[in-house]
C-alpha cells in the first residue's frame, strides 16, 4: 500500500527544510541521518566516560550509597557537608544517632528526611523586621549599662532567643527585649 504523502518537514540535524513522505522522517538526507547517529553515539560514550571518571575520582562515594548506616565521614561525603556541621546537627538533637563506643553511626533515612524538611517547618527563626537605630542597644552599651561580662551576655543572648542585627561593623538588639531581660521599666 502505498500513498504519495508529501509533507514539509524541517530536517533535525541540519535545519533545513525538507518533503518527506512519510509522517515520522526526521532527517532529510541519509547522510543527515548517519551523522545524526555518530553524534548520539558520540556524546553517549562522553557522557559514559564522565561518568567513569567521577567514580574513578570518589570510589567511595558508589559504596556509601548502598549503605543503610553512614558514620559521621561518610555522612559528610555524601551529603557534601562538612563533619563539624553534622556534630552540631547532632548536639542540637535534630538527629537520631547510635553510639558504638567512640564510633557514631547515623542512618541514612534519618539524614534524608532531616535534609527534606522544607524552610517553613525547620527550627530556624522567622526573620525579624530591623526596629531601628533608636529603638537598639549595641552590644557594648548593653555592657557598660548593666555591668554584664560579653560572654554572659552572649549566652543570655543565646538562651533568650534574642535576634540580633548586624549594622555595618556594628550588632544590634532591641532594647525591649534588653529591657524585659533586665526588668527595666520605662520612666
């Protein structure tokens, strides 16, 4: 059975157009056609390759994985994060460790989900608007004005969950929240 179909088709490798006969030519010349096949071939062994030399590059990598339970280095690697990220993450208890004498082991589902959570529902605060200048105490006048060592009140910063802006060279809180800590009531 045969039809004299012509349809005006543009040609995939060289962009010119073309009548085909058929519905599903994609190329207007044989020639097209191989060169077409020489290119896919040719990016598929590039891309094979690149492959290959990533792996060559981690070989570790592939192994960790197919591992259930990571240590802390194989965590990192992994998750390209650095070992001391991972500790802290650890010591704020937003994730499940077992201890195997000094060895730490951590499941990979556990660093999954801990890196799915979206922005919304994570522990970190909203930020806050900037009060303004007038409505802020710098750091150090917050210790010249209640007597209070930096490291005390770094930690009664820390503990309050108090925010602190950042204005140049210069850290700011608010003077409400300052106040409220030192019981200083407005005049």
């Amino acid at each position: 059975m045969s039809t004299n179909i012509k349809i005006t088709r543009i040609c995939e490798f060289c962009q010119n157009e073309f009548i085909a006969k058929t519905t599903k030519t994609q190329y207007c010349s044989l020639k097209c056609s191989s060169r077409a096949y020489k290119a896919r071939t040719r990016k598929s062994k590039i891309d094979e390759s690149n492959r290959q030399t990533e792996i060559a590059r981690q070989p570790h990598l592939e192994a960790v994985k197919t591992k259930d339970f990571l240590s802390v280095n194989q965590a990192s690697l992994l998750f390209g994060i650095s070992r001391r990220t991972i500790y802290r993450i650890i010591s704020r208890g937003e994730l499940d460790i077992a201890k195997f004498g000094a060895r730490t082991v951590i499941r990979k589902c556990d660093m999954d989900t801990f890196f799915s959570i979206p922005l919304e529902q994570s522990l970190l605060r909203p930020v806050q608007e900037f009060p303004g200048l007038e409505n802020c105490y710098t750091i150090t006048q917050i210790q010249q004005k209640f007597g209070i060592s930096p490291g005390a009140l770094y930690m009664l910063i820390q503990r309050q969950g108090i925010a602190k802006y950042s204005v140049g060279k210069f850290n700011y809180v608010a003077k409400k929240d300052i106040d409220i800590i030192f019981n200083v009531r407005e005049k």
